[in-house]
C-alpha cells in the first residue's frame, strides 16, 4: 500500500448511513481516524424554535450554522496538517444543500435573504478548505431513511412529535433534492466521486475500500 496520506469524505442525505460507513472503514483499514460531525455542537439537533419573533429565528439558525460550518473547515484544516488517514463521516459539499431546506424551513419573510448570505459564506469558506482525495456519495431512499430515522428514535426512547413531523416522506424528499443540487453544484472536477447504497447492501464494504485505494493510490 501507498505510504500516501489520503482523506475520505463521505457524502449523503440524513440516516443513509455516513457514520457507520464511516466506523466500518476504521475497523477494515485500521490505519484510519474517523473524523465526526459534532453533534452536541450542532444548532439543528434540536430544530424547533420556541420564540414568536421569526426574524430572531432565522438570525439563530444563520449564526448557529455559520459557526457550525467554521468548525468543519477548521476540523479539516488541522487534520491536513497531520500524517494520518482521515474519513469524515460527512462531505463539506453537502453543506449549502442542509442550510438551504434549515432555512426555508423557517416560513418568514427574512429566510431567503439570509440563505443567499449564507450560500455567499459558505462559498468563500470551502474555497480555501482541504479537498478531500475521494467522495464516496451514499445513495438516497426515502423509504430507507425514514425507517432508519424510526428505528433511531425507537432505540433512543424520547421522541417529541415536532421531530417525527421533521422527517416525513415529502420533507426527506425534499432534502434529498437540495442536496443533490447541491453536491452538483459544488463538485470539484479533480475529486473522484463513488456511489455507494449502504441502505440496500448491493455492493460489499470491502469492494468499496478496494475502489477507494485505487483511486487515492
């Protein structure tokens, strides 16, 4: 194997499996760090807000996922900096696609200047982050993201109804599609991108990593 330090970003909608891709590349490759999304650190989690004034809520939602993506793009500057493999279990391209449904999920007036504004800082920040050496793009399936996104609720036990109102069949749908634009628009030419369905399992794990090594090799 190549003695070539190479980062793997892993692309796709919510619950089609970028985690756990992610910590199945670790435990084949061994030589891997994984690096997440910080959860804790993310102003989506929990995504209702309790507040009259709308104009306030799309300011909370604009800062929150402008510090949110400043922390990944330093969490990729300072893994490029280091001689280790990375896979981040999420892809910096994905990015204006997740602000953009956030936002328009906002119903005021305010929502679609301050989604322009931040498309606009999302673009100069990517600019000069890290490109990865590969994308792997997960596919989307409806059917198989909502009962993923059950199942999760089931095992957590704490579900509130405004969260399964989230993620019904029209709104993972709609999601799918801003981030499909999204990655379209954001693709970089040099960057080899390979599909991968972890929902469906019609392709191995260890026939991906195979695809992976040759291309970053």
């Amino acid at each position: 194997m190549s003695s070539k330090k190479y980062k793997i970003e892993i692309a796709g909608s919510v619950a089609t499996g970028k985690t756990k891709l992610a910590n199945q590349f670790f435990y084949i490759l061994k030589d891997l760090r994984i690096e997440s999304e910080d959860i804790l650190a993310n102003p989506f989690i929990d995504k209702k807000f309790d507040i009259l004034d709308e104009e306030f809520a799309v300011e909370r939602a604009f800062s929150s996922q402008a510090t949110f993506m400043l922390q990944k793009i330093t969490q990729h500057l300072l893994a490029s900096q280091h001689s280790y493999n990375s896979v981040f279990d999420y892809c910096l391209w994905h990015e204006s696609g997740y602000q953009k449904y956030w936002l328009e999920s906002i119903d005021c007036n305010y929502a679609e200047a301050a989604q322009r504004q931040l498309s606009h800082s999302f673009d100069l920040m990517t600019l000069n982050a890290p490109k990865p050496d590969v994308i792997v793009r997960l596919a989307s399936n409806v059917e198989g993201q909502h009962a993923n996104i059950i199942k999760r609720f089931e095992e957590e036990g704490d579900v509130r109804e405004f969260e399964l109102d989230l993620w019904t069949h029209d709104n993972l749908s709609r999601l799918n599609d801003e981030l499909h634009y999204a990655f379209e628009m954001n693709r970089v030419d040099s960057v080899p991108v390979i599909e991968f369905d972890a929902i469906h399992g019609k392709e191995s794990v260890e026939d991906l990593i195979k695809k992976i090594l040759e291309a970053v090799i």
